[in-house]
C-alpha cells in the first residue's frame, strides 16, 4: 500500500502543473461571474466575504501540508515585490472607485 501511494504521490508532482493548467481557465470563468456578484455587495459584505476567502485559503493550505510564510524575511524579493504590487493596484482601484461614486 505504501508503495501504491508513493507512485501515486511521485505521478502528481508530474502531473500537478497539468491539472493546474486544465482547471485555471473554468475556476477564471467562476472568478468572473462571482466577482460581478460580489461587486454588488455592500462593502460590509465584501470585507466579510475577504475575510471568509482568507481563512478558506489559510485552512486549505493546512491541510494540503503547504507552508504559508509569516514572517517577510522567509520571502523571496519577487514576492515582496508583488504583495506590494498588488497592494498599490488595490489601492488604485479603490480610489477609482471612489471617485466614481
């Protein structure tokens, strides 16, 4: 049985990027039409709704065994380089928003 799940395990790390690739164009379709929904929310929804996906994603990477980095030192530049992009074009976008409304 031991051998069973590490061929199996040793078959998934071939083919975890094909399964990745095949599912990210239909979740991207989902991603859309769920951010519409979301759009209309009021903004006390959205940042309950933020905090629910937050905790989903931190449990699932517990039980997938996957490592989630606390502390900035443990990433690399490029991470930090794209947190803090993705924090100014959050920030952008709300201050579009706001200007819209």
């Amino acid at each position: 049985m031991d051998a069973l799940w590490s061929i199996l395990l040793g078959a998934g790390d071939l083919l975890g990027p094909v399964l990745v690739a095949m599912l990210t164009v239909p979740i991207m379709g989902y991603l859309k039409r769920a951010a519409g929904w979301i759009d209309g929310l009021a903004a006390g929804f959205q940042q309950i709704l933020v905090v629910l996906i937050a905790a989903g994603l931190t449990w699932l990477g517990v039980m997938l065994n996957v490592a989630l980095p606390t502390d900035l030192s443990l990433f690399a530049e490029a991470d930090v380089s794209a947190l803090l992009s993705a924090a100014m074009a959050y920030g952008i976008h709300a201050g579009k928003k706001a200007r819209a409304t």
